[in-house]
C-alpha cells in the first residue's frame, strides 16, 4: 500500500542569476496597450453638421485606420518553459450617431477589426535554462512512531499541474527519517517541462509517497527545501 501526503510552501534556496531569454527577431517592442477592448474614447475628431445625408463620411480621413507594432511579453519562467504572449492593437475613427461626433476606437482581442481582419494576440512556447534541482533537504516529526525505515519517494509540482519527478531518496548508510532529524538528499536532477517564474519563487507544492505499511511523519509547518544549481 502506498501513503500519499502534500506539503505546501515551498522555496527554493538559491538560483542562477544568468538566464536566456527566446525572443522573437521580428516583433517590436513599443506600443502602448493600456487601452480597453472596444470602447470609445473621449476624444471628438470631427462635428458633423445634420444637413450631410450620410455624416459618417467625414470620419473617413485619410490614414485613419491603424495597426500597431507587436509587443512580446518576457518569457515568465526564471528556468523551465512556459508560455510567451505577444499583442498589438488596431485604431481606426467612427461615427457616433448618438453624440453626432467622429470618435477614435481601439480593438486589442478580436480578429474581426477594421485593420484587414488582423491578428492581435499570440501564444508562443518559450525557454529559459534548464532548472536543475541540487538538493533537497526534510525533517522528520520529533513524535513518536514519526520515523520509518520505509522507502520515501517525491514529486515536486506546480500548481499548473506540471511537475519534477525526483524519485525514492535514500541516504544509503545512514538510518535517514529517524526521529527528529533533518536529513539533507544531493541531486543532479534536470527538470525541462516546468516553469518556475522567479528566485523567490520555487514550486508550488511537494507530494511524498511511502511504501510498504510503516508510514512516517514530517515535521508539519517545517518547509521540504529544494535547492537548483548556482
């Protein structure tokens, strides 16, 4: 039989303050997107008088549609690989019946837009470098019947569902999980399919999983750490 536990509020100890950083050549980095999708703004082009049969027409200046440069957001994983957005917006001028004024209008989601029916918004993959997970270090409750001699194996999660899988951790010689003590497992481990964002910022969440029937107790509210490569 196998025992599951999770213990939450993990960190990492210490990260590569060096990262790679996949960019796209071909998109731009200006623009301003701070503009709410399809609403009017405030600004009034042009009064139309009510003798003009269709006053929509003055509204269509020369030049009056236009579509922005893209903007690449920065690839959110510190290490691992995740998803990069890239945007731009389309504007374009016209008529309001209601205030009887030429109005400027911004587009920033839908495909279906005055700019040729062009795409605004993108999802890439991206990657940084690979997280390499070097230690990690628990502690067993100082309770009694908390220790075990049975095996411990440990998956480290994101709470997008990815996760590390790192396996049964076994000091060899030494009695480890024993009453009270705190014991430190090296690893060498590469992990590519997930992403974590910052330094500060570590997995989401560790789930442990015993064999055989013997159970163990960590130490609750005490932090599983996990430490990458410097």
């Amino acid at each position: 039989m196998e025992n599951f536990m999770s213990f939450t509020n993990t960190t990492i100890s210490s990260l590569s303050s060096s990262s790679s950083t996949t960019t796209a050549p071909k998109l731009a980095t200006t623009g301003n997107l701070s503009e709410t999708s399809s609403q009017f703004s405030a600004t009034t082009l042009v009064s139309t008088s009510g003798s003009n049969p269709d006053p929509a027409i003055d509204c269509k200046t020369e030049n009056s549609t236009r579509l922005s440069e893209w903007v690449q957001q920065p690839c959110p994983c510190y290490c691992g690989r995740g998803v990069q957005t890239s945007s731009r917006y389309c504007t374009w001028v016209e008529y309001n019946s209601t205030s009887r004024t030429c109005m400027n209008r911004t587009e920033t989601e839908s495909d279906t837009n005055p700019c040729d029916n062009s795409t605004l918004y993108y999802e890439e993959e991206c990657f940084n470098k690979t997280c390499v997970l070097t230690e990690l270090s628990h502690k067993t409750a100082d309770v009694e019947y908390g220790a075990t001699d049975d095996g411990v194996s440990f998956k480290a999660y994101m709470n997008s569902g990815n996760y590390c899988h790192i396996g049964e951790l076994d000091i060899g010689e030494i009695n480890d999980r024993e009453r009270g003590w705190v014991d430190v497992y090296p690893l060498s481990l590469n992990c590519d399919n997930i992403c974590i964002p910052s330094t500060s910022k570590a997995f989401d969440y560790i789930a442990a999983t015993i064999s055989n029937q013997d159970g163990w107790i960590p130490e609750y509210g005490r932090r599983i750490s996990i430490v990458t490569e410097l």
